[in-house]
C-alpha cells in the first residue's frame, strides 16, 4: 500500500518522534504481533516492497517465508496424494448433476476421461463409475518439480526380482549345455554353472582398470590421461652420456635428437636418439608417401593421405610401378644406342684392386672411430674366425 504525501507538519513531527524514540524519550514503535521495534533500524529495512506492503510497520517481509513442515502425507497414502484412486463402491442409480457418460459425481461430461459412450449412464443407468478421490494439494515450487515426488521405492524390487528370474533362467541354460557338450576343465564347468567367484574377478577387472598403462598416467577425479615422455625404470636420456659435448637434451620437449653415443655399436645401445625413429621402421615410407600426395594434390588430383589413405596408397604404388619400368626402358634404349652394357656386369673395384677409396679410422684397440668397417668376410678355417682374427691382433701389438 502505497503510502498519501505528508505535509510539512507531518513530516516535522514523524522526524521529532523518529528523533525522541532514538534518544529513548518516546515510547518504541510496536508492530502488528506486538514486537517493539528498534528505533535506529534502517528506513531501507523498515520499508516493505510494494508486493508485500500492507500499510503497517513490521519486519515480517526479512524473514524467509514459513514452510512445510513435516509431510502432508502419511504412510497409509504411501506419503503421495490419492491419484487415480476411487473412493467406496459405485453408485447403483444415476444422480442428478454427475457425469453424463460415467455416472461419477466428481467431475462433469466435458472433463470425463472414460471411452464416450453411445448411450451415457445418464439414460441407461448401467456401467456406473465409482467417484474419484479428490484431495487439495499444497505443493511448494520444489515439490512440483521433483521427479521422485511419490515414488514408492518398493517399486524397484520387482525390477530386482525380474533381473534374478532372468540371471537363473541364464545359469539354468549354461548348465544344460554343460551336460550336453561335457566340460573340459573344473575351471570351464564352474564358469558354466555360475559357481566360479565372480567378486575376485570383479576386483582383478577393477584393478586392471585402474593401473596405469606405460608411458600415461590416468587421473580419476579429473578424467584426464596424463601422458608421461618416459617410463620411470628407464634411464634418462640426459644421464646415459655425462659428456658435455655429446648430444643436446631440449629440458622444455624432454627430447634429444641425436645419439648420446655414437661410438658404441647399434645392437647393444637402448636409445640411440629420437631422430632415430623417424629414419627407421615405416616412417621414411609414409613421409614418402606424402611427399606424393602432396604433389598430386599441386597438380590438380583430389588425393589427400589422411581423408583416403587407401586410395593414396593404391596410386603411390602404380606410381612406383610406372617408375620403374620407365626407368629400365630408359636405361635399356640408352645402352642399345651406345652400348657398354659389358662394364655394368664387372665386379665391383674392391674384388678388382683389393682396395677401396672408403676412409675408415682406427684407435689403438681396434675400434672404429671414423667411417665404417669392411664386412669380414666368411670362411670355414678357423683362423679366420674371431678367435684368430683376435690372435693375429695380439701378435701385431707384440710386434
């Protein structure tokens, strides 16, 4: 209620009232339940908004609204309004006011949910209806939205009951065919005829889960694959070769391209670079390959690797094909035009001269330490072997 404008007399004294109460002269201002008021709250606080305003002075509109206590409902209604249930028997003659269609006397024709009749109750007076069960229901705004509002929870033990029925009719299937086929282990019939412990499989399944798989680490609470760059019983790549001069380690990619020792032989060394893996397996392959589509795509064919591999795959290797066979009709017209077709099947110099123009370098042990060895080639003497070939080093050094 909104309140009329106070004249300059007005508004003089409700301030000397307003200024006694606060000095405690005057009496304190009491509200409708009889509270006394405290003179020096705010006029923002004492002031009720326009919804909730009734004209007198309270303190009401801070307080939370009042709300249910306890519930409305008691456990004989299964705490849950009476829906859809009828009270006491039928009637046996239509009254006067009820449906027209049913005979209920709990709402009209226009509102009744029964199949329509040919001919209502109203003139044949058979098939009456029992009147519903109307209750008035008070629901706040939490309880009109809750989903679970009236649910009997006894509900859910015939879904269990149904689940059991089927699990047994399962276990009784698997143990017939285990009389038919005969089991071949204690371990098979027993997983047959349900009797294996499924809890210990149920934990090794859960702990299986939850280990880590090499080189990630999983967080549960977050959801998230941690990925780490090298597994932990590993040796770092910074601590296989100490020397400040050997291969460079980027500390911020955890990364070290080359091999940290180059002098040591390939067989025997776990980590020989990351650069190692690009050179090595199917990746120099698959970065030809791109090579390829890329070019093919520059020259105006719809070929891209990652949306079609296949396809990329298929013209690559017709490529290869077309290559080769252009490469020896080539080499083939080259040799008919000028010949020296003999000097392509000689041997090679090294079998020609003895001797070779490849540099390689020794230390004072025998290692290489620059270029690569010569094969050995093979023999069947035993002097050949690395035995003598260890004793004819040994008597140089003697020498």
């Amino acid at each position: 209620m909104q309140q009329s404008r106070l004249t300059k007399e007005e508004y003089r004294r409700a301030k000397d009232l307003d200024a006694a109460r606060k000095a405690g002269t005057a009496p304190a201002e009491v509200d409708d339940e009889g509270n006394e008021i405290n003179p020096h709250t705010p006029q923002f606080m004492l002031k009720a908004p326009w919804y909730v305003d009734n004209g007198k002075v309270s303190l009401k509109h801070q307080k939370a609204p009042e709300r249910h206590r306890g519930s409305k409902f008691t456990p004989e209604d299964n705490f849950w309004y009476a829906r859809g249930k009828r009270a006491g028997p039928a009637a046996t003659k239509y009254r006067k006011g009820a449906c027209e269609n049913c005979g209920a006397m709990t709402h009209k024709t226009r509102d009744c949910v029964e199949r329509p009749r040919k001919k209502g109750a109203r003139w044949t007076g058979e098939g009456i209806r029992a009147d519903e069960i109307i209750q008035e229901v008070d629901l706040d705004w939490d309880e009109k939205r809750d989903r679970w509002n009236g649910y009997d929870p006894r509900e859910h033990d015939k879904v269990i009951e149904e689940y059991n029925q089927i699990e047994e009719a399962r276990r009784k299937a698997k143990a017939s065919e285990l009389d038919k086929q005969g089991p071949t282990t204690t371990s098979e019939a027993k997983k047959i005829a349900g009797l294996s412990d499924d809890e210990d499989e149920d934990d090794d399944d859960k702990y299986a889960d939850a280990a880590d798989m090499p080189g990630q680490h999983v967080n549960q609470k977050t959801r998230t694959t941690i990925r780490n760059l090298r597994i932990r019983e590993d040796t770092a790549k910074y601590l296989i070769n100490l020397d400040t001069d050997s291969a460079f380690y980027d500390p911020k990619t955890r990364s070290m391209r080359d091999n940290p020792q180059p002098n040591d032989i390939p067989d025997g060394v776990d980590f020989q670079g990351d650069n190692f893996v690009r050179y090595s397996g199917d990746a120099p392959q698959m970065a030809k390959v791109q090579m390829f589509a890329w070019q093919a795509s520059e020259r105006g064919n719809e070929v891209h690797l990652q949306a079609n591999p296949t396809q990329v795959a298929i013209l690559h290797k017709e490529y290869e094909s077309k290559k080769d066979e252009v490469r020896e009709t080539t080499q083939k017209s080259i040799l008919e035009k000028y010949g020296g077709e003999e000097y392509l099947e000689a041997p090679p110099k090294e079998l020609l001269l003895a001797q070779t123009e490849n540099y390689v370098e020794y230390s004072r042990t025998g290692r290489v330490i620059k270029g690569q060895e010569r094969a050995k080639a093979k023999s069947k003497y035993e002097e050949d072997g690395a035995a003598g070939i260890e004793a004819q080093k040994a008597s140089q050094l003697l020498k």
